[in-house]
C-alpha cells in the first residue's frame, strides 16, 4: 500500500515536504543563535545604558 504524503511542488522540480520545511526551519535557527553569541555589539539585558 502506498500512500501519498502531502507536498508543494515547483513545477515538479522539487518536492517541499514536511521534513524538509522543519530542516530548513531548524537551520535557520541554529544559525541565528550562532551570529546572537558571537556578535560584539549584543544587547544584554542588564544593560542599562541610554543613547543620547
């Protein structure tokens, strides 16, 4: 029995699943975390400093 898992095509190019949705998704977030840690000029909430 084979059953038909719903998908977006590009004019049957490409195939957008599910899994792939939540892949790209989880990238997506991982690498904003990634440029969040490592980025100098990060807010921190104990910051209370004013611009003027």
């Amino acid at each position: 029995m084979h059953y038909n898992t719903p998908c977006f095509t590009g004019n049957n190019f490409f195939t957008v699943t599910k899994g792939l949705t939540l892949s790209v998704a989880a990238a997506v977030i991982t690498y904003e975390l990634v440029l969040i840690q490592f980025s100098p000029d990060s807010v921190h909430a104990d910051d209370h400093s004013t611009c003027h």
